[in-house]
C-alpha cells in the first residue's frame, strides 16, 4: 500500500492538525485555550473542531463553571489512532525523499 493511502484528509488544515496536536498532549482542552494556542478566531475553531467531532476523532463536553458555560476537548481512542497514522505517514513521506 502506497504511503499516501494513510495520509488522512481530515488532517488537511492546519487548525485540525494543532487542535489534535494539542489534544495528543494533554488529557483534555477547553475553547479558550485551544483559541489561544492556535491564534483562531471563535468562529474558525468551532468549525474545525465540528469537522473533527463528526468524525468522531475528538469528544465534546459542555459544562458551565460557576455560570460560566465551558466548552473542553479531548481525542477519542479512534482520533488517536488515526492522528498516529497520519503522522506516521507523513514522516514516512518525508524521509523517503
């Protein structure tokens, strides 16, 4: 199987890659702190991090702190998975040249 089978379209956009990068290193991130990582407007991370939740690749929990409403990430074991690949393949590509 060619090594650009595993890259993973999902992974396709910058945002989507931090947001996962991000996740893969901490148990969980909240809105605001992945905005602020990133540098992204609200409305660019709430569209990258629905692409990620309709794959099933990341979780969504909404809870309110105080009266705060509070909106945290985390990778599921398939967004692991398929994150790993992709990064995978991606050094694969880049150390066959």
């Amino acid at each position: 199987m060619s090594i650009i089978n595993n890259i993973n379209k999902v992974f396709d956009h910058r945002i989507r890659l931090g947001i996962m990068s991000v996740l893969m290193v901490n148990e969980y991130a909240d809105f605001n702190t992945l905005k602020e990582l990133l540098e992204v407007t609200d409305g660019n991370l709430a569209s990258h991090t629905k692409a990620l939740e309709t794959a099933d690749y990341i979780k969504v929990e909404k809870q309110f702190i105080g009266r705060k409403p509070n909106t945290r990430y985390s990778t599921t074991k398939l967004g692991a998975f398929e994150f790993k690949n992709h990064i995978d393949a991606l050094e694969k590509l880049i150390n066959k040249q």
